[in-house]
C-alpha cells in the first residue's frame, strides 16, 4: 500500500509518499529544495546537486508524484536521511527548523487529521441552521485540518484537478457555493444530489472527501435522523459511483441509500464510519 500526502514547511507543500514496504516516507527532491532554497528553477538546483553529490544517490529513488495537472509522474525523491544530508550541503537557513519539523511529521497528515475526526462526535460546533451548508462545511475542514493545511477551512482561489477531472473553476467557486446553499436538501434524493455537487465544486485545496462525508452524515441526520453506515459500502464501489456522479447519479444514490442506517447516537458506527471514510483516500 503507497500513501500520498502533502505536507507544508512554512505555507510551503512537499509532497511526500509512505513506503510500506520499507515503512518509511520518501519526499519529493524539488520540493526540499524549493523550501530550502526559494529557488526559481528547483528541478535544475536539484539534478546540479545530485551530479555533484553522488552520494546522494543512495538516499534517492523514483516514485509517482502528482503534479500540478492532477496527473502522476516519475520524480526523484529522497528520505529522511537523504533530506538531512542535503540539508547539510545547500546550508540554507531554514535547515535548523526544517530538521525540527522533519522529526515532528512522522504521522502522516491524514492520520493526524482522522484524530480530530474522532473527536467531532462531541464537538458540537455546527449550528444547525448551517447544517447543509458551506459553512458548515467550512467549519468540520477547519476543525478537521488546522495545524495541518495553512489552507484550513478556507475557500480555495485555485482551479484544481484529479484523475483527469477538472473542479469547479476557482475564480467562480463563490457563486458556484452560493448556488449549492441554496439547493433542497429536505429527501434523501435531493441531499445526495447536494452531495454531489459539492463534490464536484471541491472548495478546498486537500481534505474534500474527509471534511465533506461528514457534512453529508449530518445533513442526514437533522433531516431524515439517518445516517450513512460506511463500513457496508466497499471502497471501489464507492470512487466509482462518486466518479461517475457528475454524468450519472444512480450509483450513488443507490450505494448510500442501501448503506443507511437509523441507528445515529452509536459512537462505534460513527468512529468506524471515519475509519472507512478515511480508508477511501488511501492511494495504491
């Protein structure tokens, strides 16, 4: 199993991928360098480096990254050891603090966020004349993501893309949330088709899937007193009918129709649900 996460340095992303195989994370090289550096041309400081450095190739290899098209490709990236070492050959400034957050990002982001999640349960923080409600989706990725995304709980300006799918543009994104507030959302059918379109708009940078399960569970739950029980819904089956939602709703709307549940005050379901939820991000 291969995890893909973002980490930020100082507002800065680094994109990083968890090797289960030798458990250990692997860093994006130009990314290190970038915040290392600010260089303009990062991709060109690093293969310099690298020629100049061939010892660094024993901390280096290649993996699939995303990169800004939303597509993966093959793209240097070096460990722990190996960012500590070049830490010490560019000498940056930086390198001090960056060591220090380098040892305090063992967990990777999605596990540190999935510990709030737990906690949500009693957090009562959505007013409910919000719930169904950007805010309300606002408030759980704050709550979800604060300390982790400078981007927390925060509209994206970006027009952002994944698997070949483009989101709602980013320079419209306001109306476009206006537009989904102002949606029915009082039958099971019209609060999933609410769901998809807030999956379709994406308003954040990371974290739209986590942050906005939730939302969908408690929209359900002030309007019908139901909930979606995760763990009955495979993950395959799920990206599939979300990925086909846009063009064809049925699927979904049947997955979490057949996955619905009365049973809304037990804790284990919602923390399972959360496990699953999370599970779904998982890459491989």
């Amino acid at each position: 199993m291969i995890k893909r996460s973002i980490r930020y340095f100082l507002n800065k992303p680094i994109r990083a991928i968890w090797d289960s195989e030798l458990s250990k994370w692997w860093y994006s090289a130009t990314d290190v360098v970038l915040v290392l550096t600010d260089s303009k041309n990062p991709r060109i400081y690093w293969n310099a480096i690298k020629r100049r450095n061939p010892e660094l190739h024993a901390f280096c290899r290649q993996l699939r990254l995303y990169a800004d098209d939303g597509k993966k490709y093959l793209a240097d990236v070096v460990d722990e050891t190996g960012i500590k070492k070049l830490g010490r050959i560019l000498r940056s400034k930086n390198n001090i603090e960056f060591e220090k957050w380098l040892d305090g990002s063992l967990d990777p982001i999605d596990e540190q966020s999935k510990k709030k999640a737990y906690d949500f349960y009693k957090a009562k923080l959505i007013e409910e004349e919000e719930i169904g409600k950007t805010i309300a989706l606002q408030k759980i990725h704050a709550y979800l993501f604060e300390g982790l995304y400078p981007f927390a709980g925060k509209i994206r300006t970006r027009t952002i893309s994944k698997g070949g799918f483009t989101f709602a543009n980013g320079d419209f994104l306001p109306q476009v949330l206006k537009g989904i507030d102002k949606m029915a959302d009082n039958t099971f059918d019209e609060i999933v088709d609410k769901y998809i379109e807030m999956n379709i708009a994406h308003p954040f940078m990371e974290g739209n899937g986590r942050s906005t399960r939730i939302w969908l569970d408690l929209l359900l739950i002030n309007r019908l007193s139901k909930c979606v029980d995760w763990s009955l819904i495979e993950k395959n089956d799920y990206m599939n009918a979300m990925r086909a939602s846009p063009y064809d709703p049925e699927p979904i709307h049947k997955l979490l129709n057949n996955a619905l549940t009365d049973n809304i005050n037990d804790r284990e379901l919602f923390l399972k649900g959360i496990d699953c939820s999370y599970y779904y991000e998982e890459e491989e």
